[in-house]
C-alpha cells in the first residue's frame, strides 16, 4: 500500500502499529514487539494505562483545548501544582510546551531574556558540551554537541561553544580517580566562560546523564557541583536538560537529584506524559520568574499548543500513577536487575566495552576491540544492524552510531517502562543477545 507520509526513512516504510498492551506493541500483521526503550525513552507507562486514559477522556469531555493566549486550564494549574511541588531545590513555575526541543528552544530564550530584565544585555553566549543532544530545532540543535546531527545544517546555526563531556570510560586517564576527573572536565566550562567573557555567557546547558548521542553516560560524583560552583562563581544560568533522563528514567524523579545540585531551569519532556500526549516543559527558578515578573512582566515566547488541556491532564495522570504505584522503587529494582543481566551476560562479551546507567536508562558500548577500546569501522554500521536484527525478533532497542564524536563508536540504549517486570527484563536480555549473535556470525566476528 503506497503512503503518502514522508518518513523518517523513505526507502524502508515502517509497520503500522495498531495496538499498544502494557509494554508490548502490536503491527498491522498481528507480530508484537517488545518496548525495552519506550520508543525513545517516552512510555514509562506503557502503551495501555487505564489510569491516563480515563484521565484524557474525562478531559475532553470538558474542554479539549483552549488557546493560552486567553485562558488557562485547571489541568494545566494542577499539572504546574504538581510538578513545582515535586521539583529540585529553587523551583516555582512551569513553562508547558510539546516536546523537549520545544523547551530547550524556551529555555534559551528565557536565559536571554532574563538577563535583558535584570541590566546585563551584553549577555548571549551559551555553552554546552561535545556529544550531548538538545533537540532538532535550530536552537536547541546549535546547542546540541553531535556534529552529525549538525554538519548539514551549520550555516543556519547559532554561535555557541563546546566543551568536553563528561565520558569517564573514554576520557579519563590511567591513575586518575574519578574526583579529579570530574574536576578536571567540569574546569573546562571555566576556562570557556574567561575565553568568551566572563560577562558575555548567559547560560550553560548539560544532559545530567547524557541519553541518546551517548547511550547512557552518568556522569562521575563531584562534577555538578564543580559545574553549580562555576556557573555561580560567573553569574551564568545553569540549564539542565532532563528531556530524556528526567521524570523517573534513572531511579529519582529527577536526574539531577542524585547530583545534590539544581539548576535555574530544567527542561523535562517524553516520561512527563509517558507518551499518551506530546508534551514538555521548562521548570523555571524563582529568580528567573521573579525577573520577568518585576520587569516586563511578559515572556517573549509562545506556542499554539503550549499548556494544551488534554496533554496536561494525561501528564497529571501519569505523574500522580507513577506516584500512587510507587514505580520508581521499581524503575531501581528492575534498573539493577537489568544491569546485572547485562553484565553477567555481556560483562566479558569480546564486543562490548562499557556497560553503563542509571534506573531504566542503561547503555551498552560496542568496541572493535576490548583492550584498546577501538570502534568498529562507522561503514559497518553495526549499531543499525543490532537495530534490524533486534526489530525482526520482537525487541525494539535504540542503538545508535557515532559514540564518541558523531561518527565513530556504537551503542545500545535501553529504557524500558517503569512497570517492567523481572521476566520481562530476562526476556529483553535474551533477545538482545539472540541479536547480537546474529549480527556479529553475519560478520565473521562470531
């Protein structure tokens, strides 16, 4: 059957999906498919709640949608209620849109303006880090450090600087203990913000543990703090992006909770409304809201669909389900149960290199070579080949190429929703190595 959609991929129409139950999805030809990474760390609820369901229905029955510009909704004051009472140290206002590029687009925008309101125009520089993702909106994407994702749209990007991760498998040195690496990497922000001009930066954006340009990555104790100390010590925003690492994923509801740090504004997406409507926010600090409030009183900014009324009420619900389940005890519980597989089954795996995560975010680093840590040549391609050999068994994963600078390397994210149980967590181990095995024979690497 011809389709008139314009796919991600234009040579390989996807299957249609018809149904969604609990954590598996069913195609058109009746084959079901295995969610272990929530489409893209999204459905941390699965595809058949009963609790958000009812939620959207009852919400529509009232009002679907009516335009901010003239009038708020109670879901979208409950959701806001809800997430500021719930969210890290200095937070008071939740900005809603309907994505996470759409609220690192925000938050950039806000960092700006804050500065305006407060006297300190010559401020406009934003700093971020090599290998993270924002988003694929031309703001968030010139903050974005992938350079692939960049490349063939470089002249329409904003200026904006990169420093190193913080990729302790890769970058930190022989002898180095984790403290000193952290030091080391979180310093570079300094000597970029003295480089630019002390009073030039506005802001500095960071994925608490870098999601899908890197597969996982955590950063190591002591390195957000040094990064808190830096930002404070220059008067630079710290905006952190909790786009696919937030709302749970790792273990806390918050990543950055783990960090004891907060930040001036949070962006937090996909496990906000579990994927039952799109949605996002920015999580905004009381000195950014006072600003505005005592300024020009107006945030320079808008969507159509910002703080729609049925995505608001579907994320209430999801958060308030999450809660009342007490999932996140489950997203730790199944979290190490599938690290342990992972390691247990691919811990000495002559392809595998890192095995890395928090919660129900791990990721697993695939190497040429285990000693060396040498990547497989990128016209392999073996991250899409695990991709298409775990798809044909029933196991959607979410590998992906270009590890270290946006052309070498390869990994595997898995991110399964929180309601996973313990066979299921046996299950996509067994599948994920019925993939690899397959992919590695079809190689001569068996």
């Amino acid at each position: 059957m011809k389709s008139h959609v314009l796919h991600r991929n234009s040579l390989t129409p996807p299957p249609r999906a018809v149904s969604g139950d609990g954590i598996y999805i069913t195609d058109a030809q009746g084959k079901r498919y295995l969610d272990a990474c929530g489409g893209a760390a999204v459905s941390c609820l699965g595809h058949s709640d009963p609790a958000v369901r009812a939620a959207m229905h009852a919400q529509i029955d009232q009002i679907a949608y009516a335009h901010s510009g003239f009038f708020s909704s109670d879901a979208m004051e409950e959701l806001a209620d809800d997430l500021v009472a719930h969210a890290p140290e200095g937070i008071a206002k939740a900005y809603f849109v309907s994505g996470g590029s759409e609220a690192i687009e925000a938050s950039l925008k806000m960092a700006r303006q804050y500065f305006l309101e407060i006297g300190q125009p010559d401020r406009k520089y934003v700093i971020a880090r090599r290998q993270s993702y924002h988003g694929n909106t031309l703001g968030a994407l010139s903050v974005g450090g992938n350079m692939w994702r960049r490349q063939q749209f470089e002249p329409l990007l904003i200026n904006a600087s990169h420093i190193a991760p913080c990729y302790a498998y890769r970058d930190q040195l022989a002898g180095e203990t984790d403290v000193a690496y952290g030091l080391r990497v979180a310093n570079e922000l300094e000597a970029a913000i003295l480089e630019l001009g002390a009073g030039s930066v506005a802001a500095f954006v960071a994925e608490p543990v870098v999601g899908a340009t890197s597969g996982a990555v955590a950063p190591v104790p002591g390195y957000f703090k040094r990064i808190r100390e830096i930002c404070d010590q220059y008067g630079v925003l710290l905006i952190l992006d909790e786009v696919m690492c937030g709302m749970g994923r790792t273990g806390t509801l918050h990543a950055i909770e783990q960090e004891g740090i907060s930040g001036d504004l949070q962006t937090i997406a996909k496990g906000l409304g579990a994927g039952y409507q799109p949605i996002g926010a920015v999580l905004v600090s009381q000195k950014i809201d006072d600003a505005i409030a005592s300024g020009s009183g107006f945030f320079q900014h808008g969507h159509t669909y910002q703080g729609h009324a049925t995505a608001c009420a579907a994320a209430l619900a999801a958060q308030r389900t999450i809660r009342e389940r007490d999932l996140l005890t489950n997203v730790v519980k199944q979290g190490e149960l599938l690290a342990d597989g992972l390691h247990d089954r691919f811990g000495q795996h002559p392809f595998v290199g890192d095995i890395r995560g928090r919660g129900l975010f791990r990721g697993v680093e695939l190497v040429a070579d285990r000693e060396t840590k040498e990547v497989f040549d990128p016209a392999r391609k073996i991250n899409a080949k695990i991709k298409k050999a775990a798809f044909a068994r029933g196991l959607m994963a979410y590998p992906m190429g270009g590890t270290i600078d946006g052309v070498r390397g390869d990994h595997v994210l898995f991110a399964p929703p929180f309601i996973v149980t313990e066979d299921d967590v046996a299950k996509i181990i067994d599948l994920f190595e019925l993939a690899m095995n397959n992919v590695f024979t079809a190689e001569g690497l068996s």
